[in-house]
C-alpha cells in the first residue's frame, strides 16, 4: 500500500487531520507520527509558505523520513524548489551585488520592483530581511510567510 499527501502549505491543522483520517500513519503514544509496517508514504511536494505551521510540519514529516528512510518518499513541489534561490538571493555577495535599489523585480511583472513596493528605509537598509519578505510577497505568492514564520518561532521559544 502507498499513501500519498501534498499541497500541506504548513497548514498544521489539516496535517493533523490527514494523519488522524490515514489508513497508515498515526500518532504515537509520544506524539510522533509513525508509519504501518509494510506500506511506503510519499510527499508530493508544497510543504511551507502558506499557514502557520511551516516549522511543525516540516519537523514531523522529515522525523518521518529519518525513521523510515526506505518507506517515506518526497517529491519536492513548485514552493518547495522556489525557496531554492534564497541561499544565493539572501547572501552577503549577492545583497553587496544586486542591492534592492537597483534590483530589476521579477521579468513578468516589473512594477514590482523593490523601488516600486518597498519603503525607502527598507531600499537603504538592504537587508537579507528586506529582502526576504518582498522576495515572498512580490516574487513567490507567500504574502504571510515571513509573519507567519515570526509567530511561530517566537511561539516556539516561548515553549507554546
């Protein structure tokens, strides 16, 4: 048997219920989804970006993987493989490169250019947190993300 999920987006809620409705995951006596004997499961990609659980559903899912590595499969979907690009985008090199003033925006929509969205503060600071929230506002449709991700960490700080 093959079980297959996609599209969560860090909607912890709906993960929830796809593991509670699931004929072959099931939270342990721990919390930790665990996976029926014999049966694979794959991911089919569109993890993070669009609710407040990005860090929880990543956690369980690759906790997933690392205890059945030859059973838990991943495809990685278009959210996924776009988040590719920060490592480069938000580098030191690239923010001394490219800074925003001068960043040209996305090909297929050039009035969203950073000198066309962003405050002047945030053009002069160039910072990789500038950078990060108008790359997924105006680049990657994740508006919310960067709040989203904000709560959930200091969330997770404060022990919630």
């Amino acid at each position: 048997m093959i079980a297959y999920a996609t599209d969560v987006e860090g909607d912890i809620e709906y993960w929830n219920r796809y593991v509670e409705f699931s004929a072959v995951l099931r939270r342990g006596q721990d919390g930790c989804v665990e996976l029926d004997e014999g049966v694979h499961f794959v991911f089919g990609g569109d993890v993070v970006d669009q609710s407040r659980g990005d860090t929880q559903v990543l956690s369980e899912l690759l906790s997933l993987k690392r205890r059945y590595p030859e059973r838990v499969h991943f495809i990685i979907g278009n959210r996924d493989a776009n988040k590719l690009r920060l490592r480069t985008e938000l580098g030191a090199a690239h923010l001394a490169a490219r800074p925003l003033r001068g960043h040209p925006g996305p090909y297929w929509a050039q009035c969203l250019r950073p000198t066309c969205t962003l405050t002047e503060g945030e053009l002069e600071s160039n910072s990789a947190s500038s950078r990060l929230q108008w790359i997924l506002k105006y680049t990657m449709g994740a508006a919310s993300a960067f709040e989203h991700r904000r709560a959930e960490l200091a969330a997770r700080e404060a022990g919630g």
